[in-house]
C-alpha cells in the first residue's frame, strides 16, 4: 500500500506564484535488503536496509502526524527511527517535507540530500533537494538536482517547471523553453506553468506567443496582478495600446498600487488621454510619494502642457520642475531627468 503526502514550495518568479509538489513517500515494510551506495572513492560502503515491520508502523505514525499538521511531533518520531536506523531514505524525506513546510529550507536541504543519495533514482529525493536548493537560490546545483529528477521521471510537470523557473531566474530563456513547454505539455491545465512560459516568450522577443499565453493562464489562474503586468507590457509591445489600457484599469480596481497605476497612466499616455495619464501618475504617487517612475510621469505631462501653452502656464511649468526634483531625489541616477531639468530651466 502506498500513501500520498504533499508539500507546498514557493518558487521565486516574477509573478510570485506558489508551486505545489506532490510527492509519493510510501511506508517500507518487508525483509531486510542490503546494499551498497555509490560513494566517494576513499569511502567505506554504506550498508542501505529497509525498515523493519515495527519501524514501519512508525514511520505511518509519523506521516499521520504530520498529515494532521502536528510538524514536531512527526518530526521527532522521523528523528528516532533514523537514530535506530539511519539509512531509511522515507524517514530523511519526511524531515524534508516537514522542513518545507516550515518553510526551513536550510534544514530541508541536507535531509533531501541524504535521501538522494541514499537513493539516486528516487524521483522524490531529487526533486525535494531541487527544491529546497532553489528555495535557497542555489540554482547550479538545484539544477543538476531537477536533471537527475527529470532522468528518472521526464514527464514530471513540477520538475520541469520548477527547472524553467531557475534558468529564467539566470537570465537563460532560452534554456529555460524546452522545460516550459514540457510543463505545458504534460499539464496544460497549470496556469503557472503557462505563466512561466508566456515570460520566456516575453524575454525571447515573442510577444504574440507571449500574449497568447498570458491570456491562456489568466483563464486559468483568474486576474493574477504580476500575470497583468507583463500582459500590459507584451501588448504595448505590439502597439496594442487600447488593450493595455484595458487590461490596466481592471489592474488597478484589483490591485490598486502605486506599480498598477502607473502603468495605467503609462497606457494613458501613449494614447494621448493626457489628463487620464497625469491624474493615474498622481494616483500613484499618493500611494507611494517616492514612486520616482510616476513623479517622472507627472512631470512629463506638465512639461507638455507648459510647452503647449506657448510656455505661459507657469502653474504647469512649475509643476514639472517640483516632480522632477522629487524623481532624482528618490533616484539619483537618472541623467536624463537632471538633463531636462537643465534643458528646460526647471
């Protein structure tokens, strides 16, 4: 009989999704088998043995016990059977996934990496240490870590994805596609996975495909505000302005941030909808006072009027110079501002 546990692992990703990673961890029971496990050259053999029956029956113990959130209780009854026995690979997965779940990827790390190699072709052992690697950023070695899952299981949808997520983490879309869209592949209800895919083609340049993507893991996953963010941006890329705008007013009733409306005065302006564009900037900068992005919309937005004005609306041109200076002040690296500033007299 095997039973089926679960634990959640938060991948780092722009959108800050949470992916869920099922894991099969089954209770050992039988005669004991021994053998050896690869090792260091200069090592001394490393007797591997099942548990005993009474082992376990404990070992089920714990599993329900941590299954009824009771993490400690479960984890000292782990923690005994391995002081008896410190080669059952299922008690050193336990511990992982209690650690996971506290969130103690520190700790998770080196029981997964036991349990790995305990058992190098155990699917939940390499998958586990990926994980926990990637948790702790990692990434070269979570990324061997989700090869070796993946050589053992290639269809996995978590194992893929989560390798796709590390390689864009890096900057490597391009590494990162194949696994992307085997995550699809093998699980196309998955917004995330689609999410992730529809960043690559956004990071790759392929923004119709991005767009297409985006707009599949939406119906899926629902108005996820960092998922809408990059849909702004891929339509914009394509001069789908109106779209944007769209897609932004419906971000800001959501998730009405400082980030969320200036992005909706950015759709704004490029729409030529100035008043829109200047009153989504000073929202934005109600919310966040140092929000430099905005203050430079405000202020690009007076500095038109004042130069539509024929530089006779004062109130306008001083309202460009004010949010201007307010912009270096909360980022001082931007030259461009202090050259309009300049230019201008402002």
């Amino acid at each position: 009989m095997t039973r089926t546990t679960s634990y959640i692992g938060a991948w780092a990703l722009r959108f800050g999704f949470v992916a869920a990673a099922g894991a099969l961890f089954g209770p050992l029971a039988g005669c004991q088998i021994f053998h050896y496990l690869s090792r260091p050259k200069d090592a001394q053999p490393v007797q591997v043995s099942e548990p005993t029956p009474e082992q376990s029956e404990r070992l089920e113990d714990a599993h329900a016990a941590k299954d009824a959130g009771d993490l400690d209780d479960a984890l000292s009854i782990f923690q005994e059977i391995l002081a008896e026995n410190p080669t059952i690979t299922t008690a050193y997965l336990g511990i992982g996934e209690i650690h996971m779940l506290k969130e103690d990827y520190a700790s998770a790390e080196p029981a997964f990496a036991r349990a790995s190699r305990l058992e190098p072709r155990n699917y939940e052992a390499q998958y586990g240490h990926g994980l926990a690697l990637q948790m702790l950023k990692r990434y070269a070695e979570a990324i061997r870590a989700y090869h070796r899952a993946l050589t053992i299981d290639p269809e996995s949808p978590d194992a893929n994805l989560n390798l796709a997520v590390v390689y864009l983490e890096l900057g490597e879309p391009t590494r990162a596609l194949t696994f992307a869209e085997k995550a699809v592949e093998t699980d196309p209800e998955r917004g995330a996975a689609r999410s992730t895919l529809g960043s690559i083609y956004q990071d790759l340049g392929r923004n119709a495909e991005a767009i297409e993507t985006f707009l599949a893991a939406i119906e899926l996953m629902g108005n996820h505000p960092p998922l809408m963010m990059n849909l702004i941006q891929v339509l914009a890329r394509e001069n789908r302005f109106r779209e944007a705008l769209n897609t932004a007013q419906t971000l800001v009733r959501l998730d009405p941030t400082a980030n969320a409306y200036e992005r909706l005065g950015w759709c704004a302006f490029k729409l030529r909808d100035y008043e829109q564009s200047a009153e989504a900037y000073r929202d934005a900068v109600e919310i966040d006072p140092d929000h430099w992005q905005s203050l430079n919309g405000i202020g690009v937005n007076a500095l038109n009027r004042w130069l539509l004005s024929k530089k006779r609306d004062e109130d306008a041109r001083e309202e460009a110079g004010d949010a201007f200076r307010r912009s270096v002040r909360a980022n001082p690296q931007q030259p461009k501002v202090i050259q309009l500033l300049s230019n201008y007299n402002l």
